[in-house]
C-alpha cells in the first residue's frame, strides 16, 4: 500500500521564501555586477586617455630635442662631447 501525498503549505511557504530571497539576492549581485563593469569601463577609458596624453609628451620632448639641436647646429655650437 502507498502512502498518499501530503501537500504540506509550512514546507511549500519556506521554500518559497528561501527562493524569494535567492532571487532577489541574485538580482543584487547583478546590479552590482553592472556597477563595477561601468567603473571597469571608466577606468580603461582613463587609462587610454594617460597613455595618449604620455605619448603626446614623448613626441614633443622629442620635438624640442630635434630644435635644439637644430638651433645648435644654426648657431655653429656643439654639444659636451665634441660632437656637432
């Protein structure tokens, strides 16, 4: 003989619960998730602008050392180690 089946509404209600919390625990941690993709994003944007910025800087640094030394040779002068 079978035992029948007994809905028990104690069991059915905490389950639920315990599925309602995950859900909306769930649904925080994506939240979250997003949040901390958008400040990835922000920071890899910052980043690519130093690194344009840096070699902005590197170009005029050598610019202004291509001028000098071109002002240099105009005036007839050299540098420390003799050479013109």
């Amino acid at each position: 003989m079978t035992k029948p089946l007994v809905f028990s509404y104690k069991d059915y209600e905490d389950l639920k619960a315990k599925v309602d919390e995950q859900t909306f625990t769930i649904m925080r941690l994506k939240e979250q998730n997003t949040d901390l993709r958008l400040e990835l994003d922000k920071y890899e944007q910052l980043v690519q602008v130093i690194d344009t910025q840096q070699k902005t800087i590197n170009t005029y640094g050598k610019i202004f050392k291509m001028q000098e030394a071109e002002l240099k040779a105009l005036r007839g002068e050299t540098d420390a180690s003799g050479v013109d």
